[in-house]
C-alpha cells in the first residue's frame, strides 16, 4: 500500500508521516518511510535545486518538469520496488503536491501537470490524508523552522491560502482516496485522526 501526507508549509505533515509508519509498524508492518521532492540520491540531488534559492528562480513549467523528473526516480528507485517487495510505502507529499503548488497555485498548469503525470509516472497513491490547517498558523511554524529550505515559504500567506483552497478542492475531487485532516490540536491528536480514518 502506497500512503501519501499532504498539506500545506508547516502544516505537520513531516511529523505525522513519522508518526503513521511508527504506528504501522507497532502492528507489525515492514513500512518504507519517504518524502518528496528527494527519496532516492538522484531526486534529493534534485530537490536541493527546487527548495533553495529564490522564489521565482524556475518558470513554473521548469518547475513542474524538475518535480516531476524527481517523482519519477523516486517512483524507480524506491517506491516501486518497495511495494514489490510487499512493503507499505509512506510518503511526505507525492503528485498531489504538484497538482496544488504548480498546477493551482502558480498559474493555470493544471491540465500540463495532469498531462506529464500520466505520461511519466501513472501511479495514485491508495489513500492520501491532507492535513488541513490555518495558513497563517502553517506559515509561522514554517518560518520558526528557519533554514535555507525556505523557497516555498517566501512567496506569504496570500500564496499559502492559495495552498489550502487548492488541496481543499482536491479532497472533493477525490472523495475516494483523499481525506482531510483536522490538523489541529496535539501531533497525537492529529495522529489519531490520521489512524481513525485509515
Ligand atoms: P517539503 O520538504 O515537504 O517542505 P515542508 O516540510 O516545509 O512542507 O517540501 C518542500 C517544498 O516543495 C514545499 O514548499 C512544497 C514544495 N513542493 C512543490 O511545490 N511541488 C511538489 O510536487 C512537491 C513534492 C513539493
């Protein structure tokens, strides 16, 4: 089973990913735990390329390309033969990441997002929970964390509640695999929902 956590900066999803595939294995699952951008050498090598620098170093075309050749190393190189090898696969962010940042937020690239997804990587994730939190809340965690991974974070709160509309549509686009997460509360709390829900 391939599982994916989504939401927007500072959201916690990095800690819940943690805190489901620490649940699954407490019921004796062998669990993969990943992320993106990055989750194999070649797409970290990526990534650094994607969350550094400038906000608007990359058109967004450039941008959905990067992510997207990332997605598909990762899809290679881990996710693939994880689930071949009949392990749960637990990833923060996947496709849905894309579809918001690029094909929502940062111009009108949903339908090339769509396009590049279906050619190069095809694959949905089983089940997909967006944590779902304030964005002014989300920036200013983001923000506290510091560091130079702050692309995304520097393009404010209005880009941010751009975010949270664009995955609150796809959980109403995908009643079937996405569920939003109340994402308030403790990280046990929100953990706890996660665990109910799937
Ligand atoms: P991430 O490491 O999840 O950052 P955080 O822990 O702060 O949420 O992701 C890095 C940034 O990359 C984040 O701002 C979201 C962005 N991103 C996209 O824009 N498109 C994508 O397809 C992915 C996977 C991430």
């Amino acid at each position: 089973m391939l599982i994916s956590l989504e939401g927007i900066d500072g959201c916690g999803k990095s800690t819940q990913a943690r805190l489901l595939a620490d649940a699954l294995r407490a019921q004796g699952r062998d669990v993969v735990l990943t992320r993106e951008p990055g989750g194999s050498p070649g797409a970290e090598e990526i990534r650094r390329l994607l969350v550094e620098g400038a906000g608007e170093r990359w058109s967004p075309e450039t941008e959905c390309l990067l992510f997207t050749a990332a997605r598909r190393d990762h899809l290679e190189r881990t996710i693939r033969p994880a689930l071949m090898a009949g392990r749960v696969v637990v990833t923060d962010r996947f496709a849905d990441s894309t579809r918001v940042y690029q094909g929502a937020a940062r111009g009108d690239l949903r339908d090339m997002v769509d396009r590049l997804h279906a050619l190069m990587i095809g694959v949905e994730p089983d089940r997909t929970f967006v944590i779902d939190i304030d964005p002014a809340t989300g920036l200013a965690r983001g923000n506290a964390r510091g560091g130079a991974e702050d692309r995304f974070e520097s393009l404010g709160l209005s880009f941010q509640q751009r975010l949270a509309t664009g995955f609150r549509a796809l959980a109403a686009e995908y009643p079937d695999r996405v569920r939003l997460i109340d994402g308030s509360g403790s990280a046990d709390d929100v953990s706890a929902r996660i665990l109910a829900a799937l």
